[in-house]
C-alpha cells in the first residue's frame, strides 16, 4: 500500500541523484563527504527511505543548493531557486518584475473622435 509521501520520497531522491551527478559525484563520494553509509544515501534516492528535515538540510549543503530546490520537480524552477537564494539582488529585482505584471494595465487611450 503506498503513501501520500512516496511521489515526494521520489522526487526528492531523483533531484539528489541528479544534483549528485551534475556536481561529478559518485553515490560512495557523496555518502563519504556526508559521513552516512552508503546505502542511506541510496536509500534516499530511490525514495525508499523517508528523509527527515535535517539531513535534507544536511544533503542540501552538500550538493551547494538550498533545500527547496531539492522539493522542486523543474529542474529550470530549482535551478533559479537556487540562483535566487545565492543572490538576493536578483530576488529584489525578480520581485519588482512579479509585481510590475500583476500591476493593473493602464486602459486603452480613447480614440480620438
């Protein structure tokens, strides 16, 4: 019988797997720089354990992201998480971009009789 949390327990070890190989690590080289045995982290992974907020933090670290972009399934919306959370100039200016688009559009000019 599977839980409401699988999908996410997937989901999150997906995005570790692939934040792990895009940073060049092997699954032994993460699980060493973490201090955990490897099959934790392999467990992890493939969704078959849960992750507890802590090591998620801890994981998090380790592959140089924020925690959030391991819970974001688009890796282009991670990837800016993670841009964001490194520059918070970027947030403002982001922000100023959001607000100008939810802002209501001036109307039409009235044509001229």
């Amino acid at each position: 019988m599977s839980t409401p949390t699988e999908p996410l327990r997937a989901l999150v070890g997906e995005r570790i797997r692939a934040l792990r190989r895009l940073r060049g690590m092997s699954a032994p080289e993460l699980a060493q720089r973490l201090g955990w045995p490897l099959d934790t982290l392999v467990n992890y992974e493939y969704g078959r354990r849960p992750l507890q907020i802590d090591r998620l933090a801890v994981l998090a670290d380790a592959l140089a992201v924020p925690p959030a972009a391991l819970l974001i399934a688009d890796p282009a919306t991670a990837d800016l998480v993670t841009r964001l959370a490194s520059d918070s100039s970027l947030t403002h200016e982001v922000c100023f971009f959001l607000d100008a688009l939810d802002a209501e559009p001036d109307p039409p000019p009235e044509p001229p009789e």
